[in-house]
C-alpha cells in the first residue's frame, strides 16, 4: 500500500534500529551475564530493551 516511498522509507528505519538498537541492548545483556553480546535485529532489540527495563523496575 506504501509503494516506492513506503518501501524506501521502511528500509531507512529498519536500517536505523538495526544499527543502534543493540547499542542500547548492551547494558540489559550485560546486567544478566552476556557481556559484550549483540543482536542484529530490530524485533529482538526492542523486546529486550523492554524486557530489560521491566526486569529494573522490580529488583
């Protein structure tokens, strides 16, 4: 339904999230034991920072 601009403008973002998603991925890994551990892939990036950010709120 996007067309051309759609499909440029989805690839722009996923190439953006893939790119500094696991940058912010890597305290939540490290604060569970997998230290210098990255994901390239933006759902998996997501996830865990939301994942990580919960786990924060009840220790």
């Amino acid at each position: 339904m996007g067309g051309r601009r759609g499909a440029i403008l989805g690839a722009v973002t996923n190439g953006i999230l893939i790119s500094f998603l696991p940058a912010l991925l890597l305290p939540v890994l490290g604060s569970i034991g997998f230290e210098g551990t990255t994901f390239g892939d933006s759902d998996f990036g997501v996830v865990g920072i939301l994942l990580g950010w919960l786990m924060s709120l009840f220790n």
